[in-house]
C-alpha cells in the first residue's frame, strides 16, 4: 500500500513537472527613477526625472496603465513650479522621461528631500473593464553642503532715459564659505544696460557664511523704457573650502526703474523785444521722482534768441521743491513782433555725480517791437578821415520809469572806425531826464569823408534791479575830409639849370599834439637831383615850424618850368606810434638865365684860354 501511494506521487510529481509553467499578469505598479538628484539652492532648479511600470518580479507581465495623471506637490520648504504632468500611457519596462521645475530657497539645509506626485491612472483588469488606481510616489532630491547665496535687497537710483546706480545686497546663507567667487548680473532687455553692456561682474575673494555684500553697478535706461520693475539676472560662481567649484542657478534681481526726471516753468516774466537785450525769468519746479544736484537751468539758444551769459544756477533741488532763474535774452532784429515759442530745460546731477539734461520745456512768451526806450539828441562831431575827434551828444530817458547804473555803448562800427574806449557811465535816469556822453574816436586814412551811421545802445537796471539792455539807437554823424599832418613851404624855391645848393624847406606842425624823432626824406625826378635828401628834427610842438635844408641841383638842359620836389616824413605820436605821413610836393622854380652863355659854352672858353695862355709861356721860355 506505502509502496502504491509512492508512485503515485512520484508519477504524479513527473506529470506537473512536464507541464510548462504559465507567467503571472500583474497589475500596474508605477515608480520613479532620479538620475541627478543634487539641487543648488537659491533659484529654480529643473530636476529630470524617469517615471516606471515595474512591479516586483522580473519575470512578470505587467498590464499597462493609461490616462497616468502626475500632480506634484510642494514639500513646504521647496516650492513646485511645475503643473499637473500626463502620459496617455506606461506600458511595463518603457518609462517616460520628465521633470519638475523646483524653486529651492538659498538658506534650505542640506539633505535629501522627497518630492510628493499624487498620481491617477487605470488599466485593464482582465475582466473587460478599467480599473482606476491613485497613490502617492516620491522623486528624491538632494542639498549637498556648501556655500549659498540670496538676493537680500535692491535699490536702484535709474530714471527713465537717464541714468543710476543698482545697489544689490546679497548673502551666503550657504554651511560653508566660498572663495575666488565671481558675481555675474546680466540684462536681456534691450531698454537696460549696465554700464556700456548687457553684463557686469564682481570678484569677492573670501566669502563668509552667514556674511552680507553689497555691490553697486551704473545702470542706464532708454527713452523707450517705461517706470516699474525690470528682472535682471545674477549668478555666482564660487570654490568651496574643499576646492571644488560649483555655481549657484540664476538668482532673478529687481532692478526699479524711475519716472523720468522732469521739470516744470511757471511764472514766466519777459520784456523781450526785436533787436533787444532783456530779462527773461520765471519758477522752475522739479517735478521729478529724484534730486537733481548742482542743477542749472538753460535757455534753450535759437539762430533767433540767445541767452546772454549762459545758464542761471539754482542748487540742487529735491522733488517737488522750486526755485526762481533769469536770463538776459537776445533777439534778433530780423524777428517779427509776436508771440514765440521758446525752450527751457535744465542740466543736474544725479546721486551718482552723473551728468544729465532734461527734456526741453516749450514756453511762449511774446516779443515786443523794436523800442530802444532812449533817445539820442544834440550829436556833435569832430571826426576827421586818418585823424581822432569827438562824437559828443545827450542820451535820454525816454522810457516811463527810473533806470540806473545806465551806460552808453559805442557799438561795433567797422574796421576804419575806431572807438578809444566804447563804453560811457552815466549814472541814474529819471524819466525824460538826460545825460551828456563824450566818445574819443579814431577814423583810419582808409576811411571816406561823409554822413556815417553808428549804433549806440544803453545797459541799465531796471526798477526790479534786473540787467537789460536796449536795442541798437542808430546815429547819424558827419566824418570831415583828412587835413595835412604839416605846412611845408619852400624857403627859395628858385634854381638856376646847371646849378646847385641849398633847398630849404619850412615844416609846421599842424597837429594838436608834439610829434618827436621826425625825419624828412625827398625824392626827385630827373632834371632835379639831389646829394642830401634827408633832415632830422628832434621834436616839434603843436604849431611850431622849423627850417630843414636839403641839397638840389638842376641839370643845366632844365627846361625853364615848376617842377616838383616830393618829401614825406616819419615820425612818432604822442602815443609813440610811429607814423609815416602823406606825400607832399613842395614846388621848385627852375630858370635858364637871361643873354648870358650856356655853361657849357663858357667852360668851352675856359678852356681855350688856358690852352694859349700855355702855349704863349712854353714860346718865351724857348726864347
């Protein structure tokens, strides 16, 4: 009997075990692969991640699940970027490849950290129909030790199409200090630059945990830019004590950027006038978001308007605060009476020393005909062409109030008139009163004899105690003809042909002033000739004359007639100018001689004398 049950279970065991083993068919078992855990703390961090159907066995068929929905969650110390992940489906042994976008705080700890994915899918559960499963998966993340670093604060002094500073503090939150690290701030807008470029660095060569920096970049901002918050980018690489080098993910810095800096004019006060030189003032207003150091305001010169002087300081100004300006402004004679537009704008300094100008702030202001306010009356003249005289005359005050400090310009009156000095003081004027002024004035020999017009013009303060200057006051004056510096007159002025000697000559200073080291020169024409054609005279005073004495022959073919002897003299005024004079011509008689013979005929004579006479003397001494 034991031995029959035996062989029956022997033969039942070679039965079973001749029968091929059938596979199991297991349901879904989702799970998650990370490659690179490390994260570096401080900004976003992209971890790829591979999600699996693979249940325990190897061997195992797995049904594949379909519709696998992944909704990470945030751990409370990392936030997900990430949204709600979907694979249509996950058959056994192919995974799908995916990741999560992590913001890591620079001060998180080091660790390892497990991210929850609540998932959702279904499968086939053999019996016709879908099965739907949730459970809970984790990807596990990885802090290693080792320095770290947060942006602590901004504070950014840039203006809308001017320029600033960015202040940015940072710190390394990290267990360990860095060294040799290099901070990288970087822009894509094209409205923002850091200095000349889209980047800036700073070297830190230590580091500390736990320690503050504070770095301070220029930062510019275009016209297109407009007021708000710009995101620039910061990065920092570093060593760690162990001598590895590592580099934090990009770190988003606020960069604020400010209204423009804008001015506004108000209180405009102006008195100009065609051809006129006037007070121009008013209130300027910084109506913009920064103080503006060292600010000037400017008018905003035209081939028309021009101030005088260049611009008007105020100091600084702070938003919101005003000061007052003026200008003296000219305007051009060939405007027309009217209203104008002109420009204001204003040149300051930001809190980093960097020079800006504000935009051009357009005023209308009304320009007035031409009335010069004074009247010239009573003019008198001594001018003379290549001599200096007077222009004399009375300015009035034609204008119906008090001005003071008035002066008389002698205006630019050309390259053959001028001016000894071109300004006259003449103190305060009433209305209606009047005042005399005396100009010393030079006309060039080069000039022309007749009625000239000049153009005077008067400088005052007026009653608010402001410069102003009246336009051009044309003056009508008479320039005489040139008189002869000297009268030169020939003492014997007769020569016989053939004959020579003394030519003496009358000079008188017709000057009002001493003329010193004069010299005399003369120059003659053939039949005249001279030996000595020069004389000195030391000094000579106002109406003095002396008598100076040359050598002149006449040439005995002299046809008996006036002939001119031409002289010219050089000497020095009484400013010691040495001056050459104009040409004179002192008019020389020459006669032939009455029934006597020519000379020639008598040395003729002469010598047929004395050749008898010899010839008489050699015969007696023969004798």
């Amino acid at each position: 009997m034991k031995r029959t049950l035996l062989v029956v279970l022997v033969v039942g065991s070679l039965l079973v075990s001749a029968v091929p083993a059938v596979a199991l068919t297991s349901n879904p078992d989702l799970r998650t692969v990370t490659p690179e855990p490390n994260l570096a703390p401080g900004g976003i961090n992209e971890v790829s991640f591979q999600l699996l159907n693979d249940p325990d066995g190897p061997d195992d068929d797995t049904r594949t699940a379909t519709n696998v929905r992944i909704k990470p969650r945030d751990t409370g110390r990392i936030d997900v970027e990430t949204g709600e992940l979907y694979v249509s489906e996950l058959p056994d042994g192919d995974p799908a490849d995916l990741s999560l976008k992590l913001n890591v705080p620079a001060n998180l700890a080091s660790g390892t950290y497990r991210i929850p994915l609540d998932l959702t899918y279904e499968y086939d559960n053999g019996a016709g129909s879908a099965t739907e499963r949730k459970v809970t998966r984790y990807v596990e993340v990885r802090v290693e030790s080792g320095p770290r670093f947060t942006v602590v604060d901004t504070n950014s002094t840039a203006t809308v199409d001017g320029r600033g500073t960015l202040e940015l503090t940072m710190r390394n939150v990290g267990d360990t200090a860095a060294r040799d690290s290099t901070l990288t701030l970087s822009t894509s807008s094209p409205d923002v630059s850091l200095g000349a470029s889209e980047s800036s660095t700073r070297f830190v060569s230590e580091w500390e945990r736990g320690e503050n920096r504070t770095f301070t970049f220029d930062a510019a901002l275009s016209d297109a830019a407009t007021a708000g918050n710009y995101s620039l980018s910061a990065r920092v690489d570093f060593e760690k004590p162990s001598g590895t080098v590592g580099e934090t993910p990009s770190l988003s810095v606020p960069l604020e950027a400010h209204p423009e800096m804008t001015f506004a004019v108000s209180e405009l006060r102006s008195t100009l006038s065609i051809g006129g030189s006037d007070t121009l003032s008013g209130t300027i207003t910084n109506t913009g978001p920064m103080t503006a150091h060292n600010a000037v305001v400017e008018f905003n010169d035209t081939p028309t308007a021009s101030a005088v002087g260049g611009g008007y300081a105020v100091g600084s100004l702070a938003p919101g605060e005003s000061a007052e300006f003026s200008f003296r402004v000219n305007v051009a004679e060939n405007v027309d009476a009217g209203p104008k537009q002109f420009g204001i704008r204003t040149a300051f300094r930001n809190g980093n020393g960097d020079q800006l100008r504000s935009d051009v702030v357009d005023i209308r202001l009304q320009v007035g005909a031409n009335d010069p306010g004074f009247e010239i009356r009573g003019v008198e003249s001594t001018l003379r062409v290549g001599e200096e005289g007077t222009l004399e005359g009375r300015i009035v005050n034609a204008r119906d109030d008090r001005v003071r400090h008035a002066v008389v310009r002698f205006e630019d009156p050309g390259p053959t008139v001028t001016p000894i000095e071109n300004t006259v003081a003449i103190g305060d004027l009433d209305p209606g009163e009047a005042a005399n002024f005396s100009f010393d004035v030079e006309v060039t020999s080069s000039s022309d004899a007749g009625p000239r017009q000049f153009d005077l013009s008067v400088s005052y303060r007026d009653r608010d105690n402001a410069a102003r200057a009246s336009g051009a006051i044309p003056t009508r004056v008479p320039v005489g003809p040139g008189t002869a510096e000297f009268d030169v007159d020939p003492v014997d002025g007769n020569l016989s042909a053939g004959s020579g000697g003394e030519f003496r000559v009358t000079v008188t200073n017709t000057r009002e002033y001493t003329v010193s080291d004069l010299s005399a020169k003369i120059y003659t024409d053939s039949p005249l000739s001279t030996s000595d054609d020069e004389a000195f005279v030391d000094e000579l005073e106002p109406g003095e004359s002396t008598t100076i004495t040359f050598q002149l022959s006449a040439a005995g073919g002299a046809t008996e007639k006036t002939y001119p002897v031409q002289m010219d003299f050089q000497y020095d005024d009484e400013a010691g100018d040495t001056i050459i004079s104009d040409t004179y011509q002192v008019p020389v008689d020459v006669t032939t001689g009455s029934g006597g013979l020519p000379i020639t005929l008598l040395l003729l004579v002469v010598l047929l004398l004395g050749g008898a006479a010899g010839g008489v003397f050699y015969y007696r001494r023969r004798e």
